[in-house]
C-alpha cells in the first residue's frame, strides 16, 4: 500500500504532497496524482469524542418507554442497554457505516470511546479492522466501568485497551466510563496503565451534575480532582464534555495539558446544559458523541449554541482536534503545513469528492475506494433490527 500521493493542483493552484503519510514540501515524483480543477483542497476533519458502537441508532433504534426523566436514565434506559446487547456481528456493522459516513462527509480521524460489557475482549479489535478496510484514522480505548459486574470488568477493560496494535493509523488510549461508575482503585489501576502502555487516558467528565455530585459524596471536590489525586490523568489526557466543570477546573486541565472536548448536539440532546467554562481552556476540541460524525454539522450546531452563550470561541475547536491528533500521532505540524498528517479532503461545490488518509486514498468521486457504502448500509440495517431485538429482552 503507497502512502505517497499528490493532491491538486485545485482550483486555486494549490497542491498538496504527501509523502509517508505525512505532508511534504514537494512531491514524490513517483507518486500517483490526483487531479482536482474544480475542487478545494482542505485538510480532513476530526471528531474528538465518538462511540462507534452507537452506529445503528439512526436505524430504527426503539424509544424507551416511558420516556426517560433524567440523564441517568437516558443511560439507564437506552446506552446501557444496547451496549449490553452488542456482540461481533451488530459491533463491526455498526463501525463499519459510522466510518464510512464519516469519510464521505471529510472526517478522517475518530477518537472513539468504546463499551459493550458482554463482549469485551476482542471489541476493539473489531474496531480497528472496520477502520482499516476502509481507511480512517482513528484513536482506540475501551471505557473500563464497574457498572455491571464490578471490578472484574473493569479489568477486562484495560486488558482489551491493551490489546490494541498500534499502527500508522491507530493509536491505544486508556479508558474509563466515567467517575461515577468506577471506584477509586480502578481509577489508580487506569493512571498506571496510562503510564505502562506510554499513552493517555479518555474519559468522560462532569457531563451531567450526577458525575460531580458522586465525586462530592466519595469525598472529593469533583470529578476532575479525584482523576488528579488518584494520579489518573497524564499529560494529553481527553476528557469528554466538562458541562459541569468550574472556570478554575477548566484551567487546572488545561495547565496539566488535558483536552476537553464539546459535544454540542449531545449536550443539547441529553439536556445537560452549555459548557460555559469551557472557554477557559486552550485545548477544546470538538466531538459529536456518537451522532453521525459530519463535524460541519456538529460545528454548525455548536455556534448556534454559543452565540446565546457569549461563546467567541467556538470557531477554534475543529482547529484544536486537528492539533490532539497531532500530539497524539507525534506531528510536527496540522492543517496542510509540511509535517502534518496525510489526511486531506477536496470538495466541489460543497461536495465532498476526495478523501485521503495518511497518504491512501479512501474516497474518489465520492464514493468509497475499499467497500460500497450501500452494501455497509444494508448490512447495518440488517443487525440493527437483530440489536433492537436482543435489547427488548434485556
Ligand atoms: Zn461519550
């Protein structure tokens, strides 16, 4: 597989080099070109917080009855258990269409946040091959928790975050559900797994007031302070949403080094409220938290949002994915600068016609170069009505 390619010239005369997956001054001479006169060459999109496992949603996915009165019970009644009734089959369906709508919507990086409790070793695997047929770069780790069968569990979780191989495209984080599902080993367990496997921890953080009011009640001052005192949060750590977090908390993570990530159309969705302080940190990326992962669409969301929020931020967060990535993946550089990732979209007429990843080519003419999309689609229609039924008698 070549991982050299040359992108353009564009409608504007740009043209864009990429050598061993990275953006170079000049172009291998020897490698193939991808002419693209009318279009736009512009680097490709990152979603910072996902969950590959929620893919078969838009499919029919069965409202929960009655309807939930909390956002514990959102989780209660519809998340937990369909993350319960996954196996291998419905997993890689689901992967499979997520990314596929991702490329073909400009998204080439995905940091996922995995948990399926009754199909734990072996998941991210599954995970990591639907990302590799068809090409996306992406961020692995599967979300330790103690919510079903106690630490037991959560062990099983490290080991399958363990159990990923890193390769030009796939990096193994550290997961953890969230505070208020974990005890305080199993916290101390994921800081020094984060320090064995030289990697960083993905969590989800202060979504709702039920994760900080728990944290208060084990003693701490918050959900952020118990993942600090329990030495849980190395540099470049990514916490997912903070809604709940102070402006002092948002500082604090953002001195340690740690991304926050915004959610807006989850946030929205589960009532949780606006991530005020969230302007408080240089490192807010932007993720979609299991919607479709078109991060024009997430981002249109979030500056409807922030306007009423005096949020003037908001515009730098698409940026801010790109520079996790290249922390993550050691770039020199993001965006189309020499030293960047590979990872370049072109779009004509707001189209997207072109995705490359790493230096391989994954969309032409719109359309997916290493599986067709309607097949995937087929499939995933397929084991959504075997998921919807396997979650009724749960
Ligand atoms: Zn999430």
């Amino acid at each position: 597989m070549t991982r050299s390619i040359t992108v353009g010239p564009d409608r504007t005369g740009h043209i864009v080099a990429i050598v061993n997956g990275l953006i170079a001054e000049a172009p291998d001479p020897a490698a193939p070109v991808i002419a693209c006169s009318g279009g736009e060459i512009a680097p490709g999109a990152v979603c910072a917080h996902t969950h590959l496992y929620s893919g078969l949603a838009p499919y029919g996915m069965p409202a929960a009855e009655p309807a939930p009165a909390s956002f514990i019970e959102i989780l209660e009644k519809v998340w937990w258990r369909l993350d319960r009734a996954l196996d291998a089959e419905s997993l890689r369906a689901s992967a499979r269409d997520y990314i596929a709508k991702a490329l073909l919507s400009g998204t080439t990086s995905l940091v996922d946040h995995h948990e399926s409790p009754h199909f734990i070793r072996g998941s991210l695997q599954v995970l990591a091959d639907a990302a590799a047929e068809l090409g996306e770069r992406t961020l692995l780790a599967f979300g330790a928790t103690e919510r079903n069968f106690g630490r037991a569990e959560a062990e099983a979780g490290f080991i399958e975050c363990g159990n990923v191989e890193e390769t030009p495209l796939i990096r193994r984080l550290v997961g953890l559900h969230a505070g208020f599902t974990v005890s305080d080993d199993t916290i101390r367990t994921a800081g020094e797994l984060c320090r064995s496997l030289n990697t960083v921890m993905h969590v989800h953080v202060a979504e709702a007031m039920d994760d900080v009011e728990d944290a208060q009640a084990r003693g701490y001052a918050g959900p952020l302070e118990r993942l600090i005192e329990l030495d849980a949060l190395p540099a470049g750590s990514i916490l997912a949403h903070g809604v709940h977090l102070t402006s002092d908390e948002v500082r604090e993570a953002d001195r340690r080094g740690c991304w926050l990530v915004q959610n807006p159309r989850s946030n929205e969705g589960n009532r949780v409220g606006y991530p005020d302080s969230l302007r408080y940190s240089e490192k807010v990326a932007l993720g979609c938290d299991g919607w479709n992962a078109d991060m024009a669409v997430e981002e249109a969301a979030l500056l409807r949002l922030a306007a009423p929020h005096g949020d003037d931020r908001a515009a730098e967060r698409l940026d801010a994915g790109r520079r996790l990535i290249a922390e993550r993946f050691r770039f020199s550089a993001t965006g189309l600068a020499p030293g960047a990732a590979g990872d370049v979209v072109v779009r004509k007429g707001g189209e997207v016609m072109t995705v490359v990843v790493g230096g391989r080519l994954v969309v032409c003419n719109g359309r997916l170069v290493n599986a067709d999309a309607d097949t995937i689609e087929a499939e995933a229609r397929t084991q959504a009505e075997r998921l919807w039924e396997k979650m009724r008698a749960l």
